[in-house]
C-alpha cells in the first residue's frame, strides 16, 4: 500500500486515510454528501468516482441508525484499497465498501438498482494535467466524456430514484442537458466562496423519469468576509449537517 496520512472529516467524527501524494478530499465532497436527506432503512446508495470515501464516509456517518447499503466505485485501486481501511476503522464495514473498477468497462453492480447515486466526477476534459498521476485522474476525465459519466450514473439508479452531483458553475448548461429527458425535479445550489462574488461551484440534484420542472434553490456562501466558515458552512463541514436540516 502507498504512504498514507490519516486525517479527519467532520470535526474528529470520522476518519479518513488518504495518499501523502496524490488525491485528497475537499470540502466539495462533504458538502455535495450534506444534499443527501430523507435515507430510509436499508436503501443501497452509489457513490461513484470516490476518490478517498469522503462522500460516502459521511453518508455513513449521518444515516449509520439506517444501516444504508454504501457502495463505492472507484478507478485507483490504492483509492479504493485506503477508502476500505478508512470504513473499517470508522465501523462502517458491514454497510460500507468500495470496489475498484472502471465504469467504462461492465462494473459488477447491477443496473437500475440504486435509490441514490451521488458523484462528484473530474471538473475537466480540457485543463492541463496535473503531473501527479493519481491528481490527474481524479481531476481530468480519463477518455471519458462527462455526459457519458452522468449518463452511467443515471443508469445505476432505480426508476424515480436521486441523482446528486457538484460541478463547475460553467458546466451547468452542459450537465443539465445531459440530464434532460433521463430525470427531472432538478434542482441546483449555487456554491459561493463568499457573500458578492460569482458561484464557482453548482451542486445539482435529479430525480429519474421525474418530469417535475426545474429550480434554482437557494445559494450557500462558504466563507465569511473574514475567511471564517459561515454558520451554515460550519453546520455542514463540521458538524455533518443536512443542508435541508439547516434552519
């Protein structure tokens, strides 16, 4: 196994191992994690492109009463290898593993099965890539195309089942008419970093075979004039709250 740290979400809740050199979870993946609301018992959710586990460890974390069924697919297989460590080590074993595989080829999952797939997929086809190997993949689409990514992940899900994905804001166009006609009930949460300045990031939710009409919810600022989290923010990234459960 690659040199690792050991490192912390959700202010020492959770922990996480991830490669000294190479990708490491950002603060996008906890708060793409906090659209997630109303698990029932039992649900199987799909996490797709996972990276270290981030996303799904906090899932995990939130609806562990519910015993959700997680599963993680991911294309690194040393990702994959220290997101396992990580679910153990947290005692999310029994609801929560990772496989490695890449979605291009025929994954072991079966298809419409899923009543929630949540993804936060590479930003770009275009930038130039980084020349850590394992920061390339996971940032730059690896002969893969993002409408083709949605695309897969909207065939993993049950029939009105939840689509959950964060993006650059310069993508939404693009994203949503990959989604059109596959899902609908979209809704999209402009990400600012603070309060004046232009959304970088959109977090967009779908429901399958839904033909509800879209909306554009309410914003979330990330930091205050002073760098400070906000206190919606901080309700999310350190405390692990729902982003429907903050008042």
């Amino acid at each position: 196994m690659q040199n690792y740290t050991q490192d912390y979400l959700l202010n020492k809740r959770i922990k996480i191992f991830q490669p000294v050199d190479g990708y490491r979870a950002s603060t996008d993946a906890i708060m793409l994690s906090a659209l997630v609301s109303g698990v029932k018992k039992g649900e199987k959710i799909l996490d797709v492109g996972s990276g270290t586990g981030a996303i799904s460890l906090c899932l995990a974390e939130r609806f562990k009463t519910l015993s959700p069924q997680i599963t993680g697919i991911e294309l690194q297989p040393e990702l994959a290898e220290l997101s396992n460590l990580s679910a153990r080590e947290n005692g999310f074993d029994t609801f929560l593993n990772y496989i490695n595989t890449d979605i291009k080829n025929k994954v072991p999952l079966e298809n419409c099965s899923f009543h929630r797939v949540i993804t936060n997929p590479p930003y770009t086809e275009h930038d130039m890539p980084s020349p850590n190997p394992g920061k390339a993949l996971a940032h730059n689409h690896n002969g893969q195309t993002l409408g083709e990514w949605i695309k897969f992940c909207i065939k993993m899900l049950r029939p009105q089942g939840t689509f959950y994905m964060i993006n650059r804001a310069e993508a939404v166009d693009y994203i949503l008419s990959e989604i059109r006609g596959k899902a609908g009930n979209i809704r999209i949460i402009p990400l600012y970093s603070k309060a004046g300045q232009n959304a970088k990031r959109v977090m967009i939710i779908a429901q399958k075979d839904s033909k509800a009409p879209t909306q554009i919810l309410p914003g979330l600022t990330v930091h205050a004039v002073d760098g400070e989290y906000t206190p919606e923010a901080y309700a999310i990234l350190r405390e692990g709250k729902g982003l429907f459960e903050l008042s």
